[in-house]
C-alpha cells in the first residue's frame, strides 16, 4: 500500500509541475484539433505533458451500496469474508498523455501515451483505519490520425487504436485486470462533441474477472456538450448483446465555474464497474466536487 501511495504521490508532482499545459481557468470544450495536436499549428512537439480525461477530485461521494464483499466468476478471486465499507468516501482521476512519435505514417498519425487513475478512499471510515479502498491504473499507447468525414451532421476529426491495460494492482482475492485493443473516433459539431471507443478484450492465461465484458462492456461513448461556464458530459459503457441488455453503466457530469480556477464538478452514475473491483457489482453513486481539468 505504502507503494502505491507513493507512485500517486509522485505521478501527481508530474502533473502539477506541468499545471500551465493542463490547467484551465474557464470551463469549455476544447476542440478535438486542440486535444489531439491535428493541425500544423496546433503541433507542440513530442515529450510535452498535456491533459487526458478530466482531472476532478470530490471528498463526498455517496453510494447506495458498497461492494463490501467482492467476487469473482473465478472463485480463486472471491473475498472470503466481507469487509465493512461506508456509503461515504472521497474519489479522484488524474490522468494526462504526452505525444511519443510525430508525424508518423507519411505525416498522417502520431503516437501516444497517456496513463489515468482513479482513487476510491475511504477517508471517513475510522473502523477499518481509512484506506484506499480501490486504486486503478490505466495506462495507454495510442495510434491516432486525423481525418474528415461528415455523419449525421457531425464532423468527424480522428480515426485510431490503442493498447490498453487496466488493473488495480491488488493481490489475490482482490486482483483484478484486463487488457484491450481499443478502436476510436472522434466528432464534433458546434458545442457537442462525440467519441465512440469499442474494444477487443485480450485472453488472460489466469483470469481474475472472466465475465468482466458482460458486465461492464465491449465499448464506451463520451458526449460532451459546453456552454460558457458549463460543461456537461455523459460517459456510458454496454456489453452490446441481447442477454446483457440491462447491463453496463452511465455516468453524467456537471462542470460548473465558481470563481477564476476554481471549478465545481457534480457526478452521478449507475450501474456496474465503477472501478475494476466492482465490474460485476451494480450500485448507484453521486459526489460532489471540484475540477481540475475538464473536456
């Protein structure tokens, strides 16, 4: 535990050091072209920390019912007994990338790599000596290009894959990951903005979550729409089959500005997989925060 304190600790120095590059005082929607370097103007070079997701942290989030005792289809990965978890906990995401390859494949794609985190504590629960109740690691390489085509009346910017892999670095019975291939594109159209990522889930020689994609999904929709200090988006995964069809989950967002940089941020979701440990777990959630970095 000690170690993974640390790395967060560390990762977080790296991020703020760089808050000029991804920081903002307003509350907007930066175009697709800003976020993924498409034009020669917008290109910064390679190397250079910019922001991923949003970056949010939020001391009040309220659950309907905790995952106190985890499982697993695997049963090598099943809590034995269960743990006594509060409805109230505090929740942050950082997560930034940096553009490795430039101007690869005749000048038509970049590489990158970008890393995000999600941090479950439980700050308020005394009984069980407020630990991190589940930390989850999501680095990423990223082959993205730049395209044009019109559908529905969006227009659509960027066309790519990526190697995911996902996991909350726990030991057993808590271990969970998984790896994808990752597919995406991205469109825009005045103040709303779309992103579509399906993905292929990778064989593991061990599975810890094997029914993970029936639960939590085989692809995910962002929709982001901005007006002048507001923002709101919708973040949904679903497994795309008929038998699972009330499976997956949502979550909707409001980013709102208070005063210069300080943003608040208010989040509801439902459903299951919240975190990896609670891909099979279905619950409700709301918290109440601030925002660091939005869309």
């Amino acid at each position: 535990m000690l170690k993974l304190r640390f790395l967060f600790a560390a990762l977080f120095f790296i991020s703020t050091i760089k808050a000029q590059l991804i920081t903002d005082n307003n509350v907007h929607i930066k175009s697709i072209a800003e976020r993924w370097e498409l034009t020669d103007s917008l290109k910064r070079g390679t190397f250079l920390l910019t922001s991923y997701k949003p970056f949010y942290f939020s001391a009040g989030r309220w659950s309907n019912k905790p995952n106190n005792q985890p499982y697993s289809e695997n049963p090598m990965y099943s809590a034995a007994s269960p743990t006594e978890y509060n409805n109230y906990e505090a929740r942050f995401q950082l997560s930034f990338k940096t553009k490795v390859l430039q101007d690869i494949f005749w000048g038509h794609g970049n590489l990158w790599a970008a890393y995000t985190q999600k941090a479950h504590w439980q700050i308020y629960n005394t009984k069980v000596s407020r630990p991190f109740r589940e930390l989850n690691y999501e680095p990423e390489l990223l082959l993205n290009f730049g395209v044009k085509y019109k559908l529905f009346g969006f227009e659509g910017k960027t066309l790519g894959m990526a190697f995911n892999h996902q996991s909350n670095g726990r030991d057993l019975p808590n271990s969970r990951s998984w790896n994808r291939v990752m597919f995406h594109t991205a469109m825009e159209r005045k103040n709303w903005q779309i992103t579509l990522r399906p993905w292929v889930r990778l064989k593991d020689a061990e599975d810890e979550n094997p029914a993970i994609s029936d639960y939590l999904g085989r692809g995910e929709v962002t929709v982001v729409y901005g007006q002048p200090k507001h923002q709101f988006y919708f973040v949904g995964t679903h497994p795309f089959t008929f038998k699972h069809i009330s499976r997956g989950s949502a979550q909707f967002n409001w980013v709102f500005q208070l005063h210069a940089h300080l943003k608040g941020h208010v989040q509801f979701s439902s459903g299951y997989g919240e975190t990896l440990i609670d891909y099979n777990h279905s619950q409700r959630t709301l918290g109440l925060g601030i925002s660091f970095v939005d869309w």
